[in-house]
C-alpha cells in the first residue's frame, strides 16, 4: 500500500475538508492551507511527498505559487493542480512550470486517488533509479582493455590532482562524459559534487543566473558555480556557447570569482573545469566563431578520446558489460552475443561510437528472445548495417605503412571468413587454405576473439 504525506491547498473549507478526510482513509497523512502564505509555512515543517493545489486562490494564485517554487529550486515533489476554472492555455503553462497532473472540478474523487497514487509511485521509481544508477558497478568507468584505452587512462591519472580546465575533444557518442566523471572519481574531489551542463540548452536570458545564482526577490538561488564548490563542473557541447556569454566566461576563470545577479559582493571558487565538445574546436577559433582566450583557458590539459572504431578490441567486453547493465537497470533478460556477432560487429565502423552500441544492446535485449544473439539476428535488427557491401566496410588508409595495411586488410578479411562461417575455425581454414593451428595464431595476433568449433 502506498503511503506518504500530503499537503492540501484551497481556498474552499468543503473542498480542503473533504479531501482530507479522504486522503486519510487511504492511509495519507494530510496537512491542509488555505492559501499560498499558510502553504509555504506549512510546506518547511510538514515536508510533504506531494502537493494538491488549486489554481483560483484569493492571495496569490496556484499559477504563480507553483511558478514560485520553480524559480526558487522547491519543486523536489510531485505537484497536481486543482481548479474549477481550467483552460487548455492553464493545463499547458502547469505543466511547462513543472506540475505532474491537472484535475478539473467538481472532483472525482477515483481519479483523485488514482492520481494521487500515480505520482507517489513514480516519485518512487524515480528514487529506485537514482538509489541503482548510484550503485551501479563501473557505470562511471571507462570499460575496454585496449592499448589506446590504458594510454588515455594513464594520461588521466597523470593530471587528477590538478585544478587546471581539462578540454575533452572527441566524436559525437565517444561518451566524453564518462571520462570527465572517470576523472573526477579519481581525484580527491570525489567526495564533492559533480555538476553536468548542457551549454546547448542554456540561452542567454537565463546564463547569468544559471551559472553564477541570483540574489534578486523571490529568486534566491545558487548557480552552478556554487553547486559545483570543491567539486568539478563539466561544460558539454562548449562550443555551441554563444559568442557573447563566452567572454563572461573566460572572465570569471581569469578572474577566479565571480557575483551573483543582484548582488555586488564577488564571491571565490575552488573548482575543477572539464570543458567538452565533439566540434573540431581549433578550426572554430579560426573562423572566430570561438574566442581564443577561452580555447587557450580551457585547453590547458587536452584529453582526446578517440572513436570506436580505432579500439575494436574492447567491443566484446562492452557488449557484456552493457547487457549486465541492462539486465541489472531495466530488467531485461540476459542474452549472450555468438563469436560471429562479435567479430561482425568489431568490423563495423561505429559512426554513432559508444552510443549507438549501448543503444544497439538494449534494442536487441528488448526485441529479441532467445538466450544467444546470432548474426542472422544482429543483420535482422541492425537493418542495412549487415547488407553493407565489403568495399564499404573496408576503408584502407593508404597512407600508412605497409605491414599496417597488411595487418588491417587481413584482420577485415578473416573477420568476414568468420562471420560466413558462423565462427568456425576450421571452416575458415579450408576456405582460405590455411592449417587450422596456423589459422588460430594468426587469429590470435590479430586479436580476433574465436571459440572452437571444429567439424567433425
């Protein structure tokens, strides 16, 4: 049974009344206010688990109260709007301020419950999601044993206690969030917050306030800067910021403070900068599309992190770790991938890179049925990806040097014998007349992953 707290807010003694008397009859705790000045009061020592409030209210009006909330950061619990009165236009700008439900009156008090009860139990999911998310093995983890992965790793560990800005460069999915909180997890603001950005989504109404905080009436509230104190703040997408709000940057780290809107005392910081951003930065600076002394303020410790497509090697143990995580988050059943699946999809090039990996697992978990994943079943669901023509998976680098060429061209070629083979060795062997223990070193060498599957 589900149980909580609730906190009533109408001008109308019947309604708070006999919501009330309900609500308790279904096990709630409930606190009434009859308008928006008894609601906070009793909102600070009541703690609520959810909200009723009505729109039409005499002081301030549920609109406002809820817009309030927002602005002020209090909107930490679900919220249903109440009202006799409703519109379309008042429906929509409640839920844009963030409310979970509208409900029109007279009340039904089914649906009442009903709602009630759906907004508790998806709070509590969504606490269930952040308790797993937190709990989950190596989710903040770089995953692969690559050559490529321990040079980027050991290169991270050489800069973890230094407060300098990090810029992350890489394609777009290379998951460059990851290694910026790899990095913090490392260093000895762990135990501090991380604060994650999106540049893209900010404009330029709300930077100053979203970065630095206000101090304005009825909008007191810490910006990023503060949130972030001791910790690491991570800017993604950096060079989608608008010209303009890249100089107020690049200010506040030469200056080290920065001040809050509406407010003239100027406040320090102690924070870890990772800038990130899957644009060929550099390139920008040139055109001036980005400032130069925010690039040179930012790219003091470089880290690249380079596509799928040049650590193939890691791809088996991402596939497992990323059906674990799966089966572990969302419940799905576990499947495993065959030897041909994974060596097909180590000849693939990746153009959506980490991303579209995880995101080609958990539709294959979703869809599929059977305990193994096989490559009929990969060709099925990844559509054109397996009916590629092999000139248009092979791209040779003509530049590099021969025994490399040499290297990558037999690599393709024998993960393709493999693939038609469906992983056996000793089919491949009489296909490209070779001796099969030959065939296994040469696998091997190649870092091809093979399972024995001689013919009788």
């Amino acid at each position: 049974m589900i149980t909580g707290k609730i906190l009533v807010v109408d001008d109308e003694p019947d309604i708070r009344s006999l919501i009330k008397e309900i609500l308790e009859d279904e096990t709630f705790e409930v606190a009434v206010a009859e308008n928006a000045t008894q609601a906070d009061s009793i909102r600070e020592t009541f703690n609520p688990d959810l909200i009723l409030l009505d729109i039409w209210m005499p002081d301030v009006d549920g609109i406002t109260l809820l817009k309030q909330w927002n602005e002020s950061g209090q909107m930490n619990v679900p919220v249903i709007m109440i009202s006799g009165h409703g519109t379309v236009e008042t429906a929509v700008e409640a839920t844009r301020l963030g409310a979970y439900d509208f409900i029109e009156k007279p009340l039904s008090l089914a649906k009442l419950i009903l709602t009630v009860n759906h907004a508790l139990e998806n709070t509590s999911l969504q606490k269930e999601n952040t308790r797993l998310r937190g709990h989950s093995q190596r989710v903040d983890t770089p995953i692969g044993k690559s050559k490529i992965l321990q040079n980027l790793r050991q290169q991270i560990s050489q800069i973890i206690e230094h407060s300098a800005p990090v810029l992350i460069t890489g394609e777009s999915g290379t998951d460059k969030e990851l290694f910026a909180r790899y990095l913090h997890n490392q260093s000895s603001r762990s135990e501090e917050a991380f604060i994650s950005v999106g540049i893209s989504a900010l404009s330029a109404d709300n930077f100053l306030t979203e970065f630095f905080g206000s101090d304005e009436p009825d909008k007191d509230r810490a910006g990023f800067f503060e949130q972030a104190e001791g910790g690491t703040l991570f800017l993604k997408d950096i060079a989608d910021m608008d010209p303009s709000l890249q100089a107020k940057l690049q200010n506040t780290l030469d200056n080290k403070y920065f001040t809050r809107v509406g407010s003239t005392h100027t406040q320090p910081f102690d924070i870890r900068i990772v800038a990130a951003t899957s644009h060929d930065i550099l390139e920008l600076v040139k055109e001036r599309r980005f400032r130069d002394d925010l690039y040179y303020q930012l790219n003091i410790l470089p880290i690249h992190v380079p596509p799928l497509r040049d650590r193939t090697e890691d791809i088996p143990e991402l596939l497992e770790f990323y059906v674990d995580y799966f089966a572990e988050r969302e419940g799905l059943p576990y499947r495993h991938f065959s030897v041909a699946a994974q060596n097909y999809l180590r000849s693939y090039t990746w153009p959506g890179n980490v991303r579209e990996l995880k995101n080609m697992v958990q539709r294959l978990l979703i869809l599929g049925t059977g305990e193994n994943i096989d490559l009929q079943e990969l060709e099925l669901v990844q559509g054109k990806l397996a009916s590629l023509p092999d000139e248009q998976k092979f791209n040779p680098n003509f530049d590099m040097p021969l025994r490399e060429a040499r290297e990558q061209f037999e690599r393709e070629y024998l993960q393709h014998q493999l693939n038609l083979a469906g992983g056996s060795v000793s089919k491949v062997a009489k296909t490209v007349g070779m001796e099969r223990t030959h065939l296994y070193r040469k696998l091997k060498s190649l870092g091809i992953t093979t399972k024995n599957q001689d013919s009788k």
